[in-house]
C-alpha cells in the first residue's frame, strides 16, 4: 500500500514552549504526512532532508535585525535552507513586505508565501501617531533646547499649531493604514487616502483617491503618511517633484518602505527647509549608513525601522502561524496569502 513521504515544518527551537506545542500536535494529528524539525544556530542539513522540508516559518527571532539586504545569521540560514529546499510548498514570513531579493526567488519559482501583513498594524500606526505628535509638537526643538538646559517656550506665532483641522493624506489603506486614519480621525484631523483602486475600504468613510490623483491633491497635505508596500506603482513615489507641491510647513511620516520615497530629494527638501519636519523609519539604504546627514538634521526622527516591534509581536505572528498551520493541514486557504496556490 502506497504511503505519502512525511515531510517537515521548519521551525526555530527558540518558539516559546507551550506553542511549540500546538505546532507538533498539529503535525502529529496529520497521520504521519507532517513532522516537526527545529532548527538552532548550529543547524546543518543534509540534502535528503533538505529534500523533505515543506514548510519554513520565519518567526521574529529569526529575522532579529536583519533588513531587506543584510540579513543576521539566523535569517540567512533560515532564507539558505529555503532555497536550498526542492520540494518546498509554503513559507510565512515574519513582516508585511515581500521584497527581499530571497524571497523574490522563492516566489518566482513557485513557492506559496503568506505575510504578516496586519500582526503589527495597530504598532506600526501608533508609532506613526507617536511621530506626528512629536513633531506637531514640535518636541524635538524642545528636547534640543533641554540638552541645551534652555527654559525656552514657544507663544504667539511661535507656538505650536492646532493639530484639529489640518489635513492628512494617507496613503496605503491596508491594515495599517485604516489604523493611522481611525487615530487621525480621533485627533480631529481632515484625513484624505489613497489607495490603487481608489475606493475608500468599507470600514472607513474617508475621501479616497486613486494614486493617479496623488500629484493634484498633495499640495493639501499638512501630514503626508506613507503606509503602503513597495510596488512599481509606488517606487519613487515621493521625489522632489512631489515635495516642492508640498507646503513648507507639512511634514511627512513614512512607516512605508524604503523606495516609496526617493531619500536624496527628501534630504535636501529638509535641509533647506522646503519640508517641516519628517519621522522616518524606513530609507532606501538599510542600515542607514553612520555617516548619512540624516542623523544630524534637527528636523527629522528616524528610528531603524522599528514602527512595528513590540514585546508582544513575537507570540502573535507564531500565533498567526499556527491558525494558518491548521488550515493548510485542512486543506482550507491560508490567510494573507501572498502568492501560490496555497
């Protein structure tokens, strides 16, 4: 009587305990079709088991602080064993963006990916609150002026302005972006989105523009945030063209990815002045390099795109995996599927 090979879900052996668990009570419940293997720092294949991989999941203390082109040791041993894996069928990745040239490859050739699109949107936007209310508060002058030991105010024309009423353009409407606008919408301000279809989702009632608008509309913006993928449509989409229709006084919040803007116009924009204040956690160029003037600009916030880490990220996406885990086991289609037959 035939018998279907087992195969293996490759998972880190630094999965907290109790979900390690789930996961190998999944794969036992598959009547032999599926096993566990965890895999640590030392992890060396052979090729017949490379053979038998199926499922890989980048969980978040794999990816650690790789960025799109430098990767930590354990994401690239996780990413060379996927290719290395002929028989590969489903990889979830630990982060909303598919743009790693490693996973281009395993896209290309057919291997179905899941995302984690929506794990950490409520972050992500919270940090993007977070930034536009320190520059609409204009904190970072005050933080100078406190290394500075100044007990300066600022009054009159000077104050900060009423954050109720000014405009923001978002763009990107996923997860993420319905967040930012819901927060934008509580703070009291104007909220105009953009998105490919032009249709504002269900849950939102927004005016909403295809990106063929974006260049018409920008001038309204007060708050530019940028919270969509990186897709031909939206590579560059920010140049210097777009940012001299912007006010001077606007700022931009990009939680995006880097190539959404083209970082180099956006320097000099902030540099002379052409554009307010900026809160960047992604750029072209990850790591940023320690001797990119964009540290010292007084005028921008940069974190190391970090909007989205939280103490909790962790157990939710492996949380997330083991829903997904379940289904693909059942047969039934996996959630944020990216590509692939599922």
């Amino acid at each position: 009587m035939h018998t279907e090979k087992c195969q293996y879900v490759l998972v880190s052996d630094a999965l907290d305990s109790d979900q390690l668990r789930e996961i190998e009570s999944l794969a036992a419940a598959s009547q032999g079709r599926w096993d566990v293997l965890t895999a640590n720092e030392e992890t060396d294949l052979d090729p017949a088991t490379l053979d038998d991989i199926g499922i890989v999941f980048i969980s978040v203390d794999v990816l650690g602080e790789s960025s799109k082109t430098q990767l930590t040791p354990r994401m690239r041993q996780f990413c060379d064993i996927a290719l290395r894996a002929p028989n590969l069928r489903w990889l979830q990745a630990s982060s909303a963006g598919l743009d790693r040239p490693q996973f281009q490859t395993l896209l290309a050739q057919g291997v179905t990916f899941t995302h984690a699109g929506g794990i950490a949107s409520t972050t992500v936007a919270h940090s993007a609150i977070a930034g536009l209310l320190a520059l609409g508060r204009e904190l970072p002058d005050f933080m100078a002026k406190q290394r500075e030991q100044q007990w300066k105010a600022r009054r009159g024309l000077d104050a900060p302005r009423d954050i109720p009423g000014q405009t923001a353009i978002v763009v990107g409407l996923g997860a993420i972006g319905q967040e930012i606008v819901r927060l934008c919408q509580a703070l009291g301000l104007h909220v105009i989105g953009f998105n490919r279809s032009g249709a504002s989702p269900g849950n939102l009632d927004i005016e909403t523009h295809r990106l063929c608008d974006f260049d018409r509309l920008i001038e309204q913006a007060d708050w530019l945030i940028l919270s969509c993928p990186l897709t031909e449509d939206t590579r560059h989409l920010v140049t210097m063209r777009q940012l001299q229709r912007m006010k001077r006084s606007a700022r931009l919040i990009d939680v995006s990815r880097g190539g959404v803007v083209a970082s180099a116009d956006l320097l000099l924009a902030l540099q002379r002045g052409e554009l307010a204040g900026a809160y960047l956690d992604v750029f072209e160029t990850e790591p940023l390099p320690p001797d990119s003037p964009f540290w010292k600009l007084p005028n921008a916030i940069i974190t190391p795109h970090a909007a989205g880490d939280s103490a909790g990220r962790g157990r939710k996406l492996t949380d997330f995996f083991i829903q997904n885990l379940g289904r693909y086991l059942a047969g039934q289609p996996l959630l944020n599927n990216a590509a692939g037959p599922g």
